[in-house]
C-alpha cells in the first residue's frame, strides 16, 4: 500500500495556501495586462505551476509505502562465556550462597525470564568468547570481545529486532563496541545490557594453588612457596599450617595487609620415603564469603639419591680444600678427590 504524507505544519499551510492565491492572482492580472493572448497565457501558465511546485515543497511531502511483514522479528540474547565468567563472586538469596558467574547465568537461562516474548518474536540465545579449546591447538586470544559479538548477530540476523547483551564487563579483546553501537543506532535496534558478577571482589582470604617441587630427598629441607592474598578491608593476622595425615610438619606467623598480598616459604624435612600427601592451610576468619579457597593439597615424592663427585686438583689450595670439606659434610654426596 502507497500513500502521501505530509508532516507541515498548520501555519505552513496556511501561508502557502495564501501565497500561491496570491501569485494566481497576479498571474491573472498580468495575462490580462498584456493582451490575454495565448502565448502570455502558457506562460504565465508556466510561471503558476512553477510556483504551485514550490508551495508544495514546503507540505514536506512523503511517498509511504507499507509492506506488510509475515515474517516475526528476532531478538538475540548475548550470553558471555568467556574464562572470566569463573569467577566467584554472585551473591544468591539471604547473601549466605556465592555462586560463579558462568553459574548463575546458567539459571537465567534455565528460567527463560525472556520467554514471554515469544508471542511476539523469536528468541536465539548465543553464547560468545568462549575460552579456546585445550583439545584442538586453538591458538586464538582469550578474552571478551563485544564488538565481534554484536557485529556477527547484526550481519546474520535479518530481522533484528533487540539484543539481550548478558556480560561481567568491559571488553578485553578486539575492538570497540561503539562501533557495533552505532550500526545499532543507524538501524534503530534497541541493545540491552545485564552486567553479571560484583563490581568489587568479596570479602575474603585466598590461598593461590602454589608450585611444590615434584620431590625431596630424605633428611633434606623442602622449600614450599605459597601466596595468600587478603580481600578483606581490614589487617588479617593469621597462620599458615603444612600438615602430612593428622600431623602438622611446619607453621608460620603472617601479618596480612588490608587488600594485600603475601609471598613466603615454609620449610619442610621430610622423614619417611615414598608418596606424601601435605597440606596447606589457613584458618577461616570472620567475614569471609568463601570458606573452601583457604586450602591446597599436594603430593610430593620423598626418595633417596647419592651424587657421586669426583674432585681433580693439582695442588691441594684453599679453593680444594674448601670444596673438599663442604662436599664430604652432605650426607647425600659421595665424593672421591684425586
């Protein structure tokens, strides 16, 4: 269906309603003027529809051509799947659960709170900046690339009609989404965002995973380097315990700066051979939102090894003499000098 529209104003009307009267009459007078002959007719002829075509200009007409759409529209939800969606940090209920970020959108999706729309329209949900797969040599970036994600949905979608954007933040990865925004805008395609995770970190002690060596030697000390990272807005004084079974092996006394971080040893000397199972520890403290980051268990192998050296000299000097005596004081080296 064609139809003409015309967005002038009242005012507009009416003035060039009035002007092209005016300019007829004039017209008139000026045929008559000279002659009324044919020829000053078709000119004046001429001059009025010149100025009739003008005057209608100024109606802002509009040629409107409805087409009916049998087709419903499209509305996308954009749910994130990168490998910051692991996070932690998603308070439920009362506050007392915390669930991951990945976790929780996985119940938004259960719940279908969109579903409502389907009368209306067609729903796709779209998982985007997934983590590269371990298993197929996926060499691409990890990271959250908003951009991509709304460019890709604006080109294969035909009938966009609104994008549901589900996200725990900025973009870290290609490039900026208000160039996808501004195709948006152009196409009048309305982009929502739900922002998932906390803004801040929770309230808590973490013990990183730390790098324990693969295996000491019998009567020998045993470096273990751990990391504890204090979320808490306050000073935390607070004990790291390496227990074997039920026994506690070694212990220190830490002094945690508000919003701070630790790095230290403890040193163990292991007593018996074989596979051991040790455990890093630290007590849980008051205000903490997650109770099971604040241990690590570790295994490593206690054996018994003899390096067998052999020290050649010419003369017996202080630097001989020297290598000699520190060689012969380790129980675990059998040292021969020539």
């Amino acid at each position: 269906m064609t139809r003409w529209d015309f967005s002038a104003s009242p005012l507009v009307v009416v003035l060039a309603l009035a002007s092209w009267g005016v300019a007829a009459w004039f017209c008139w007078q000026n045929w008559h003027r000279r002659g009324a002959t044919r020829g000053v007719g078709w000119l004046e002829a001429l001059r009025l529809l010149t100025l009739t075509l003008i005057g209608f200009t100024l109606f802002k007409p509009e040629l409107v051509r409805t087409r009916l759409e049998t087709d419903r529209p499209e509305v996308v939800v954009l749910a994130d799947a990168s490998g910051s969606m692991k996070t932690r940090d998603v308070l439920t209920g009362a506050g007392n659960q915390v669930l991951a970020r990945d976790a929780w959108l996985a119940e938004v999706r259960q719940a279908q709170p969109w579903k409502g729309l389907e009368k209306q329209a067609r729903i796709t949900v779209l998982d985007f900046s997934p983590p590269p797969g371990a298993e197929s040599n996926n060499a691409a970036e990890e990271g959250t690339d908003l951009n991509g994600a709304l460019e890709k949905v604006l080109q294969r979608q035909a009938r966009l009609k609104a994008v549901l954007l589900l996200s725990d933040g900025d973009f870290n990865l290609g490039g900026s989404p208000v160039s996808a925004a501004t195709k948006y805008r152009a196409r009048n395609i309305p982009v929502y965002t739900v922002t998932v995770g906390s803004e801040t970190a929770l309230p808590d002690l973490v013990l990183h995973p730390i790098s324990a060596p693969a295996y000491g030697l019998l009567g020998e000390q045993v470096s273990i380097p751990f990391r504890i990272q204090n979320l808490l807005p306050r000073e935390v004084k607070t004990t790291v315990s390496l227990a074997a079974g039920q026994n506690t092996e070694a212990r220190r006394e830490l002094t945690l700066p508000a919003f701070g971080e630790v790095q230290d040893t403890l040193i163990w000397q292991p007593r018996t051979l074989g596979e051991q199972n040790l455990r890093l520890s630290i007590p849980v403290v008051e205000g903490e939102h997650l109770t099971d980051n604040n241990e690590q268990n570790f295994r490593i192998a206690v054996r018994t090894e003899q390096l067998k050296v052999l020290v050649i000299d010419s003369l017996p000097r202080w630097e001989y003499r020297y290598l000699r005596n520190a060689l012969e004081r380790d129980p675990g080296v059998d040292v021969k000098c020539l």
